[in-house]
C-alpha cells in the first residue's frame, strides 16, 4: 500500500474542491466534497500506476506560511 499527499483547493465559484499530488504527473481531479475527491484521486493514481510507477516530477515538502506587509 502507498499513500500520497495531496493538495486541496476549493473552487470560490462553483463551491467544487480540487485536488492534485504534487510531483505525480496526470494525478488529479476533483469532487463536491472531499470524499468524492479522494475517491476521484485513488481511482485516478490507480489507473496512472496501472501503467507502471511513473517518474516523479518533484517531491512535496510541505507548506510555508509567508507574511507579506
């Protein structure tokens, strides 16, 4: 079993929340609400690792809060 990170947005306007794994290239979808997106996600990364291990792009370190004046 593997797990990824992902990050998640939600849409201002259409209220939709769309999620990507930073790096993985192909790995992203989106849902009206968050367990539709994980589910849209896991089927998505499943299909993309159906094809083989694909070569990372990048690798998620985290967040960083940045304060601006």
């Amino acid at each position: 079993m593997q797990s990824y990170t992902a990050v998640v947005e939600r849409c201002p306007d259409t209220g939709v929340y769309v999620g990507y794994v930073p790096g993985f290239p192909g790995a992203h979808s989106q849902g009206e609400s968050l367990e539709e997106l994980n589910h849209n996600l896991k089927e998505v990364i499943s299909m993309i690792l159906d094809d083989g291990k694909p070569r990372m792009a990048g690798e998620f370190v985290g967040t960083q809060v940045v304060v601006v004046a």
